[in-house]
C-alpha cells in the first residue's frame, strides 16, 4: 500500500512531467514541510505516521485558505485565487471534511453526554468532540459549533 508521502512524491514526478506548474510548486513545499517536521529535534522517530503526514498537510492548506482571504482583502484577486487553487489541490489528500449537520449532531450529543450548558462547558464538550473529528473538521468550525450549541 502506497503511503500518503509516497503519494505526494508520485505526484510530484508527474506534475513535473507535465509542466503543471502550480501542482509542482504546490506538492514541493508541502513535501519540503513534511521533511522539516521529520527534523524536529526531540522526535523519536525520523519517520512521520500517517497521521502526522494528514496533519501537515492540512496545515498546509489553511495556510493557502488564510493567505487566500488576506489577498482578497487587500484585493489582489489573482494571488487569492493562485493560494485557493493550491488549497484545493492539497484538499485532495486530505480525508472528505464534515458537513455543517454532520458536525452539528456530533456537538450535539457531545453537549447531551457532558450535561454542560453555558460558555464555561466549553472546555468538557471541546474535550469530547475533538477525538471524534480529528483531521475531518477545523478546529475553528468546532470551536464555532460547540459555542453555538452552549448558547442558551
């Protein structure tokens, strides 16, 4: 089975092959990203887990979504769509993401099973829904999801 990284450096070759620039560039700094988290001191192993690979990947991409909403303020539309197209290049190793009912339900029964209500819940429900949306969900559609389900 081939892995995640694997995956990024066939890819890699073919985009080279056929001059697809944006897939080239885009591809050569997330893997470029990927070896700098494998050189981090204090890891105990050089090899990152699958896992780990999803998580630099989608770290990758909200930095093309954030450097994407910063161009369309300062209204350089070109650079905003080159960062979005990079976005949804890499959303394509990326797990499918829940949908906003998805998430809403998961909050749901999180907030049921704590019992937490008001702001100060926050932390048990955020506690209970994390595991369960990791790599599926932003953090910050959670944190906006659970904030929502607490308001009384």
């Amino acid at each position: 089975m081939t892995t995640l990284k694997q995956q990024l450096q066939e890819d890699l070759t073919t985009a080279i092959k056929s001059r697809d620039e944006l897939a080239s560039s885009t591809i050569r700094l997330t893997l470029s990203a990927l070896t700098a988290e494998e050189k981090v001191k204090g890891r105990k192993t050089p090899v990152l887990s699958e896992d780990e690979v999803l998580t630099v990947i989608a770290r990758e991409a909200k930095k093309r979504r954030e450097a994407a909403e910063a161009f369309d303020l300062a209204g350089r539309t070109e650079s905003a769509a080159k960062e979005r197209a990079e976005g949804e290049l890499l959303a394509r190793y990326l797990p499918k993401q829940l949908g906003d009912e998805e998430l809403a339900a998961i909050v749901a029964e999180a907030v049921a099973a704590s019992g937490a209500t008001g702001p100060q819940g926050l932390g048990a429900v955020m506690k209970l829904v994390k595991p369960k949306v990791e790599g599926l969900a932003e953090g910050s559609r959670v944190a906006a999801a659970v904030k929502a389900a607490l308001q009384p």
